[in-house]
C-alpha cells in the first residue's frame, strides 16, 4: 500500500496552479481600485496567502528573499523606520503612530517577499502582467464611460462604495493610481510584446481623460514631473533621439493645457497667499502654511506620524477657504514627514531616497535596461503626485507604489535590482 502523499508534496505538485491563481489575484488589485481599497487590500493579501503556500515547499524563494537583508537600500530602510518608532513618544496617540509605522513596514516586506517568488519563478511575473493589462483596459473603459454617462453607470459604480460621492470623487483617486500604471503598462506591454504593447498605448488617452475628467491636479502634475524627468534620464544615458523627443513633447504639451485649463479655474483670493493662485489653490496654500508653522514649533520629533491633521487647532475654519486648516492631510508629503517625524526622520527618508535615485540611475546608465528608466518614472510619478495631494500614509497609496514597483524590479528569473 503506497503511502498518502504529503500535505508538501501536494502543494509542489499545484505550484504553477497556485500561481497562477495568484498572478490573478496579484494583477487585479490595482485595477480594481475603484471598486473599493477593500478590494485592492484583499487581492493582494490573498495573492500574498497563496506564495506563502507555495514558499513552504520552495527554500529558493526563503534563500532569495533572505538575500535582501544585506542590500545597503534594505539597511538604510531599516534605519529609516527605526528613527521613525523612535518618534512615537512624542506622538499625540503613540498606537495610531505604531501602527502606522509598522503597517508601511509589514506593507514593504510583503511586496518583497513578492518580488522573490517573481524572481525564482518563470512566467509568473509575465502572467501578473497580462491580468494587469487586461484589467487596467477595462476598468479604464468603464471610468470613461461612468465620468461620460454619470446617471446611468456612474451610479451603480459609487453605490460600490458604500458612501454618497461625486463621480469625480469616486475615481479621483483611481486616477492617479493610473498615472503610477502608466510607465508600468508600457513597459510590460514592450516586454510581453504582439498587441499587448499596441493596446497599453492605446490606453494612455483614456488614462488621460480620467485624470481631466476627474480634475485631478495632482495626477498632471505627476505626468509633467514624470515625463521631464525621464526625459532628461533618457536624454543623459541616450542622447536626444527624434521618436522620443516627439512622443514627450506631445504628452508634455497635452499635460501643460490640462494644468492650464485646471488653474483657470477661478479661485477666492486670499490675503496671505504666497504663490500665485493660478499655480497652487488657496486651500493647499493655507494648509501648507499652517503646516510649516506648526512644524517649526516641533522640529526636531515633529507631532507623531499620522497625527498632524489632529493637533489641537488643525480643524479651525477658514471662511474666505471655505475648509480647515488642514483638511485631512498636509497635501504635500514633504510637509507631512517634516511635521510628523521632524527633522531627524526626514532625513532619514531623503537618505533612502537619495540610494535609491542613485542605484535606479547607475543601473539605468550601465544597462540601458528600459526596466530601469520604467522604475525612475514610477517613482518620479508617484512622489511628484504626492507633492499635491493624498497623505503618504494611505494604505492603497502606498500598495499601489510598492506592488508596481516590486513588478518591475524583477529581472528576467534573477535579483539583479
């Protein structure tokens, strides 16, 4: 009589099964986002599930991502969030802080450990790639169609949220998960190859239309960062080539009479505005001055992380506004760090920033590797967006960057990134 096969055994004989269910689960999450951050959340905590399945027969995937504990951007991120818990006395509710803290920590650990199964196994980053497409060109169709026709589709897509909300509001947010996709869609697009390349372009005007439908300044900011800054990283590493030259000019020039007709908008003037209000609004001008104040009287521990918008004062009424003094985040993530973890924590975040510009732009200048200009833009989009709206600590915000980003780091079956 033969013996009943292991519960490890069976698992290994499932692997690309139970895979291929977590690329499923995996390329969703982002997609899905308008459908609620619950959904984003449970994607990838399912997927997450599922590789830790799959890890308990495969050491590889442990040796790969133990690995990572030796990377110096590992260790500067390690001190990073040491300096940050050691904030947290200072911290007007020290668990909400802790919390915080350890959330984004456990958040970046699980995108790595991620990043490891797409290291060891073949296809499976290929097959999260094609659910990515494929849903992001749906769920895009139906933002278009939902701002277009808001009483006949908008309606059923806010009911999904479980709370009353424009259509604009509802997919704001979405939009500028869309503008950290798009270097992510091109380029997985160019690496899967045949029409999938033609159709994650044939998606950027849509992309587009949500990001203006939905005025979202925050997002054209983040594609006139982004598309300046790839520019010149190309530029540097390739010299000036006429298709690329044409193809940024184009996307600049769309951007800058977007951002144009936005700041058009006609705003209540304010007596102590020190920016032009048909750049910055007049609400993000009051929240980042009363934020700069309130953070020079703490410099040095700052108000706990995740607290600035609690201090005692913060939810003063401005009538010539019409809003708070902050109005639930600082809108800026530089503020935010600044005036939640002082001087001593942000720094510690430009150190780790600072490593990884220096290491994405020594790789991209050695290989040439797209996927290394791909992650420059992902970056650039991400914290040039966060210059204008979202707090840093959002949980779909922060797994929206670091799932992408992890998407991309894997080359071929290695861990060279």
């Amino acid at each position: 009589m033969l013996p009943a096969p292991s519960f490890f055994s069976t698992i290994n004989k499932n692997n690309d099964k139970i895979l291929s269910i977590a690329a499923l689960f995996l390329g969703a999450a982002v997609p899905l986002l308008p459908l609620g951050i619950a959904v984003t959340q449970g994607a990838l905590g399912l997927g997450l599930v599922l590789l830790l399945v799959v890890s308990t027969s495969e050491p590889n995937v442990w040796n790969t991502f133990s690995k990572l504990k030796f990377n110096p951007l590992a260790l500067t991120l390690a001190f990073m969030f040491a300096v940050w818990f050691a904030t947290i006395p200072w911290s007007s509710d020290p668990l909400v802080s802790f919390t915080t803290i350890l959330r984004t920590a456990m958040y970046l650990i699980g995108c790595a450990f991620i990043w490891a199964h797409m290291s060891i196994h073949k296809g499976f980053q290929h097959k999260t790639l094609i659910v990515l497409i494929s849903l992001s060109s749906v769920m895009v169709i139906v933002a278009c169609a939902s701002l277009l026709l808001p009483d006949e589709i908008g309606q059923v897509i806010r009911s999904l949220r479980g709370k009353p909300s424009t259509v604009e509001l509802h997919f704001k947010a979405y939009s500028s998960a869309l503008l950290c996709s798009v270097p992510v869609l091109i380029w997985g697009g160019r690496r899967i190859g045949g029409n999938w390349r033609w159709l994650t372009w044939a998606m950027m005007p849509a992309i587009l239309f949500v990001m203006i439908a939905t005025q979202s300044r925050s997002s054209v900011a983040g594609l006139l960062i982004m598309l300046t800054i790839i520019t010149l990283v190309h530029s540097w590493v390739n010299g000036l080539t006429s298709k690329y030259i044409l193809a940024a000019l184009m996307l600049a020039f769309t951007s800058v009479l977007t951002w144009v007709w936005f700041v058009g908008q006609r705003f209540t003037e304010i007596s102590d505005n020190f920016l032009p209000i048909w750049l910055i609004d007049p609400h993000r001008q009051v929240i980042w001055r009363y934020v700069f104040e309130k953070f020079l009287e703490a410099p040095w521990t700052g108000y706990g992380v995740n607290r600035i918008n609690y201090i005692v004062g913060s939810d003063a009424l401005r009538a010539d506004v019409k809003g708070s003094l902050i109005s639930a985040h600082p809108h800026n993530w530089i503020l935010e760090i600044l005036s939640e973890t002082g001087v001593f924590g942000f720094a510690a975040l430009v150190v780790v920033l600072v490593l990884l510009a220096w290491r994405l732009l020594a790789y991209y200048k050695k290989s040439n590797d797209i996927a290394g200009l791909t992650l420059i833009a992902l970056c650039t989009a991400f914290f040039g967006s966060s210059l204008f709206n979202f707090s840093i600590w959002s949980t779909w915000w922060l797994l929206t960057f670091f799932f992408l980003f992890s998407l991309v780091s894997v080359k071929g079956n290695t861990s060279e990134h």
